[in-house]
C-alpha cells in the first residue's frame, strides 16, 4: 500500500510539473542561502571560543585617533605586568604583537603568507600551544624562528625541518629551531614566531604602544565592575604609568572581538550576514506558502478524487498518508537539491567567508529542522484548510500567499536599490578628497635610491605628477598626532584632545585636492601656524576658529586655515580631528619622520599600465627592494567590500523571490481559470468581453500588489532609513524608487495573467458548459 501511496504522489507532482518544480527549486535556494548564512554566522560567533576559559577571556581596547571608531587595543607592554602584579582579579595576563598584514616567508623555492608573532611564554601558557619539535630559543634569539606545524609542510613538505633556514621580507635569514602546533579559528592565527629583540627591547617601555594585551580573569570576576576598577586605578597616578594607559580602557570579549566593530580586519559586516541569513529563511518561506496555497487548490480540485477514494475504502488516515506523501516528496527533493547547491557554491563561499569544518554535517542539521518545522506547522494546517468548504473565504489563502510573497520581493527589491544608490553615491560623491588616478608606494626595506626611483617614475607616459617625501591619505600611513591641552574658548572640565596630523601640508593639500574653506596656507618655513578641518573645530567648540590659539605643554599655534573634511576612514565611521602643519616645524620638534612615500597621479584608464612599468623597474634595476604600490581608489572601494557583497547575495535571492511569486502568480491563475472555467463562459454569455474578463483578474492582484506595497514599502524606508545612519555620507531615498519597483513587479504580474486568462477568455462557452 505504501508503495501505492509513493507512485501516485510521484505522478501527482508529474501532474503538476511546473508549480513542483518552482516550489522545489525556491526551497532549494532558500535552503541553501539560510544554511550558508548560519554556517556563517556559527563560524563568526565561535573564534576562540575553544580556549579553556574562553568565557573568561578580555582583549583591551581604548580610546585613540589611530584605532577604528575611536578605539585601539595598541598598549605599551609593562601594562600586561602591571595588570599580572598589581590585580587580583586577573588570573593571567600576556602581551604580544602581531603584523597586521600578511608577509611573505621563503624556503626551498617556496613561499608561504603568514602572519608573523612576538610574543612571550604567557601568550604560549594562556593559548595552551605547545612545542611538537626543538626549542624556545626563538623567543630569546633574533636569528631563530619557530615555524607552526602547518606552514612547514606549506614550505617543506615535513615537520622535520629543525636547523633548516628560512628567508622573511626582509630577505633576513633565520635558522628554524622549533616547530609549534597550529592555533586555528582565532583572532590570534600565526604562521611563525621570530624577532625576540623587538619584543625585548620594548617591553619596560611604556612609549610604545604597538603591543595588544589579553588578560584571564579569575572565576566569578565581574568585568564590568573590574572595568570600573582600572578606571580608578587611572587617578592613582602610578608612577610607572606615566601615559595613563588605563583610562578609558574597554573589556571585549575575546570570544566576540572577531565580529566586533572594533577589529579592522573583518572580512565581512557580521550584522550583514544575519541579513543574508534573515533573506534565505524568506525565500523558504515564501516557497513554502506558494506550495502550501497550491497544494491546497489542487487538493479542492481532487476533492472528488478524495470522495471516490474514501467510497472505495480509503479511510481518512490513508488519505492524509497520500497527501503526505506528495508534501515529503517536494521537501526532501528540494534538500536533496539544496544539498547540491551547497556542493557547487561550496568554493567560492569557503574564499568568501574563510569557513571550514563540518560544512555537510550542519547543513543536514539545518536541513532536518526545516523539514520537522515545515511538517509539523505547515502540513496540518494545509490538511484543515483543505476541508473547508465553499465559503467567501475559500480564496483566502491563496491571496495572502500571494501578498505575503509580493511583499517579500517588493521589500528586498526595494532594499538593494537603496543599498545600490548608496554605493554608488560613496563611489561617485566628492568626500573631500581626490582618490580617483592616484596611487602610493611604500618603500618598505631598504629605503636607498628613493630620490631616483621617483625621478623613474615622473618619466612614464602614463603619469601626470609625482611627488616624494609625503604621507599618504589612504592607507593611512602618518602615525602620527598631536595633543592639545588647552584652546581659546575651552570651557572647564573639558578633556585634552589628540588630532592626527599631516605635515608637509601644502603639497599635501594640493596633491589630494583638500579644499581650503577659510583663511590660508600654512607655508613650509612658517612657525607656530596650524590649520585644522571642520571636525576638528568641532571637536574644540569653535564656530570662527582663524585667528585662535592651540596650546601643548612647550608651544602655541595659531589657527590661520580651515580645511573641508575629508573622508579618508570607513565611511561608517565618523571623520576624525586633524591638524595640517609644516615638515620644517615637526623636525624642529624632534620627530623623525622617515622618507614618507611615493605618491602618484596618472592618466585615466593607465593603472593597468602604471602597475606593469613599477613592477618592471623594482624587478629590473631594484630587485632588493621590497615595496607596495597601492591604488587609492580600490583601497577606498576596500571600505565597501561588505556591501558589494551583501548586493550580490541579495540580487540573487531577490531573483530567487520575485522568480517563485511570478510563477506562483501564473500558477494559481492557471488553477483558477480550471475551477472558474464556467463562471468564465457564463459572463461571455452574458455579455462579458475579454477585456472584461482580463481586468477581472487584474483588479483581483491588481489589489493583493497593492496591500503588498503598503506593507513594505513603509517597512522597507525604516530599515534602510537606519541603515543609512549608520555613514557619515546619505544619498537620499527617492521617490521614484518605489514607482520604478512598484511598476516593473506589475508589468510581472501582468505578464502573468495576460496570456493564461486570455487562453481562458477565448474558449467557446458552449464547450465549456456541456464539459462541466
């Protein structure tokens, strides 16, 4: 009998080929977007969290013009010791440093990018990483280096390698003399560990703060009140702090510093991947209310089936085990499908998202939750839908389904517009600055010939300026700025306050274009002038700024220009304080600033080419050099690298949505022009035309796309209202947005009815009375 129940499902789902079809291909794809996003977020919530005593685990962060939204976890080192001695609450304490970009490492012919660790025998201890092979000499030697097991099969082929060399970016050669187990799924990933001397050198040093610190408190420690605490131990005064590192300091949990908004090197906005996943749960939901409406439609139309079935002795069970049946059927071909999808989008969503593990095993897990929820929500209230008999309402659900799914593609339509005009504003908008046909070389090690190498590169044909000695805008390379203790106008109680600063600012602003709103130039040779932009002002409460003092400890600037803003951070984050002065002031001071960097503006469309000929000269004439030449303009689009991909993987559910309404659309007309065929022939025999006919059903969805506008719509303003808060820089929500949606889903629609009613319209209504 089951085997019966199988073959008669199976050609029920036949029967209806092209609705099976899209409910199986919608909840495929919304199957497949739902798992990837929570694999995802499962992925993004769980970095370190494995450590024992992750819970209890703190990265410290505090406020700095350097950091991202106003915070840094750069701390001098002799605050991890004074934390260890000095509070009881912090079980363990280390300090470490650890590049921030990925450098090459060489050996045998082969080369491996890591992550380069200093660190010392507290960041080993707290992270249980142990020494499968040789010594801790690399901690207190400058010509050893430990390797981790995974990089040296990455360069070696083995794990044997002790007293191998290995060359870094420097060309400089260290002797391997340890391998290290591999510390996976952490902020804290390396690939070697070398450079003791650095470490050393710097760690009674309370000037450099360029070490991250984390710290273990103790069992049932409130971190919170320990917060409170440091803050406290700031008024002390302790005379081993003289730069008061502890004040404003924050806790993050090192469990959720991945996905915070403080770690710069996210590859994707945590908050868009519940997005993403929030959009996949949708298109199932949309795909299972288009089954569910259509299943219950043929179900009235088999309603004599069914009658037959139980006169025959089919009980009510066997009839709701068929029914069955034909529903598991559509939801296990849809996860085996979905299955695949996952297979095929596996690649790019690994390179995307850096996700590894069990990719299979929580998919099925995700999978069999969709299957109990939707069997066990959805299936019984089909069934007693199903049994109701003709009453006003009987269309009911086959309406809502319609307006809940044209309201779902109107909404994410309607979101990705926005998310797509703000972009393009971002790209497009003047932020201040000129970004388009520039590009930067940073001249890493060693630093000779720099004078010639930009004399090289002023000869290209490609090139229209090229200047040397500068600090760039983005990346931002300055490092460095300036604390104001007191102002004219400063009212009581308030805070000092740190601004970044460019020097050598007249070639500065006119290289990058800055736009000078009021008074001068700061002159090469000037002292004691400044100029600010508007935050800056801002910052220091002054509507007329030219004319007014600055003071530090030793030295008063007048204020004699005020410079636009310029967007040169993440445009989510705020533009920071700056201060534009003279190279010749800053050397006077005593700063060593270095040789800057190469900055160059060539002709439009010649980046291609301006990249060749660098790469052709450094190889040929300069092959010792290491340098990096970056182009301004994709660094700044490195900003909206989360965006661009979030539009991508909604255009496509998006399609997915509008895909499964159209065809549900097309669907049930297509079954009510079958149940409705005689009302149909009774009004063309009463006079109806086509034309009245067709706008019959017009006004019927006509009226459902509506009610789906006035849903969404208001819903759709108010995220994306949010949403564009969040930047500095807002386009502006047009109206034509919501005509130009609004219009092309009712072209869809009518696309949909036209030609399916027009086919109905047109049969003979004799033919269609003597038949019923």
């Amino acid at each position: 009998m089951i085997q019966h129940y199988f073959k008669i499902a199976f050609r029920n789902i036949l029967k209806y080929k092209t609705q099976s079809i899209i409910s199986i291909l919608g909840l495929a794809v919304g199957f497949t977007c739902f798992a990837l996003a929570n694999l995802w977020i499962h992925y993004e919530m769980t970095y370190d969290a494995y450590h024992e005593g992750a819970d209890r685990m703190y990265i410290l962060c505090k406020e700095s013009v350097f950091g991202v939204n106003g915070y840094s976890t750069s701390i001098p080192y002799p605050a991890s010791t004074v934390l260890k001695n000095d509070f009881p609450e912090v079980e363990a304490a280390c300090a470490y440093t650890r590049w921030g970009q990925k450098t090459d490492v060489k050996a045998d012919g082969s080369t491996a990018e890591v992550y380069e660790m200093q660190a010392d025998s507290c960041f080993m201890n707290m992270f249980n990483i142990s020494i499968l092979s040789g010594s801790m000499d690399f901690i207190y030697s400058d010509d050893k280096i430990a390797l981790t097991e995974d990089i040296a099969i990455r360069l070696f082929g083995s794990t044997d390698v002790l007293g191998k060399e290995v060359k870094n970016y420097n060309d400089d050669t260290k002797t391997v003399c340890a391998i290290l187990s591999n510390l996976n799924h952490s902020n804290l990933t390396f690939g070697c560990w070398g450079q003791g001397e650095y470490f050393r050198r710097w760690q009674n040093d309370w000037n450099n703060g360029s070490f991250e610190i984390i710290i273990k408190l103790r069992k049932g420690t409130d971190p919170m009140a320990f917060q409170k605490k440091l803050a406290a131990h700031e008024i002390k005064a302790d005379p081993r702090d003289p730069h008061r590192v502890f004040e404003s300091i924050r806790l993050i949990p090192l469990d959720e510093y991945h996905y915070s908004s403080i770690n710069r090197n996210k590859s994707f906005q945590f908050y868009y991947l519940i997005l993403f996943s929030v959009a996949g749960a949708l298109v199932i939901l949309c795909s299972l209310f288009n089954y569910i409406s259509l299943f219950i439609t043929r179900m009235r139309i088999r309603s004599r089936e069914i009658e037959l079935r139980k006169v025959c002795g089919s009980s009510i069970g066997g009839v709701f085990i068929l029914l069955f049946i034909e529903y598991l059927y559509i939801i296990l071909l849809s996860g085996v499908l979905g299955m695949a999808l996952v297979e095929m989008a596996l690649p790019a969503f690994k390179k995307m998202s850096g996700v590894s593990g069990n990719i299979y095993g929580e998919s099925l897990l995700y999978f069999v939750g969709i299957l109990l929820l939707s069997l066990l929500l959805l299936v019984p209230f089909a069934i007693r839908r199903s049994h109701i008999r003709n009453t006003g309402n009987k269309y009911m659900l086959r309406k809502v389904s319609i307006a809940f799914q044209l309201a779902i593609g109107l909404l994410v339509t309607f979101c990705i517009i926005v998310m797509m005009k703000q972009i393009y504003f971002l790209t497009n908008t003047d932020l201040g600055w000129e970004r388009k046909g520039i590009a930067t070389i940073n001249l890493l090690y060693p630093d000779k010939d720099f004078e010639s190498i930009a004399d090289k590169i002023k000869q290209f044909s490609c090139t229209k300026e090229v200047i040397s000695g500068h600090c760039c805008l983005l990346p931002k390379t300055s490092g460095f700025s300036q604390t104001f203790d007191n102002w004219d106008g400063k009212e009581d109680g308030t805070k000092s306050i740190d601004m970044l600063c460019l020097w050598n600012c007249e070639r500065t602003v006119s290289f990058y274009n800055l736009k000078l709103l009021e008074g001068e130039m700061v002159k090469p040779t000037e002292t004691g002038k400044i100029m600010i932009n508007e935050s800056a002002a801002k910052a220091l409460g002054m509507n007329d700024p030219v004319g007014k003092k600055l003071y530090q400890k030793n030295r008063a600037w007048t204020i004699i220009g005020i410079i636009k803003d310029f967007h040169i951070t993440a445009p989510t984050e705020p533009v920071q304080p700056y201060t534009l002065v003279a190279e010749d002031i800053l050397k006077g001071m005593g700063f060593s600033l270095g040789k800057g960097q190469i900055l160059i503006k060539f002709h439009d469309g010649k980046w291609k080419e301006l990249k060749q000929q660098i790469d052709s000269i450094f190889s040929q004439e300069y092959p010792e050099v290491r340098y990096r030449l970056f182009n301004t303009e994709e660094e700044y689009a490195g900003y909206l690298k989360s965006e661009n991909a979030l539009i991508k993987l909604l255009s496509f559910v998006t399609t997915v949505c509008i895909i499964i309404a159209a065809f549900g659309i097309f669907s049930l007309i297509t079954l009510s022009c079958e149940q409705r065929r005689k009302e149909i022939a009774i009004r063309k025999v009463n006079g109806a035309t086509i034309r009245n006919i067709l706008i019959m059903f017009v006004k019927e969805y006509m009226l459902l796309l509506v009610i789906a506008g006035v849903i969404s719509f208001p819903v759709g303003y108010v995220l994306m209202k949010r949403w564009l808060e969040n930047y500095v820089e807002q386009t502006v929500i047009s109206a034509w947005i919501y005509f130009a949606i609004f219009g092309g889903i009712m072209i869809v629609i009518f696309a949909c009815i036209g030609w399916r009613v027009w086919q109905a319209a047109r049969q003979n209504p004799a033919e269609v009375i003597k038949s019923e």
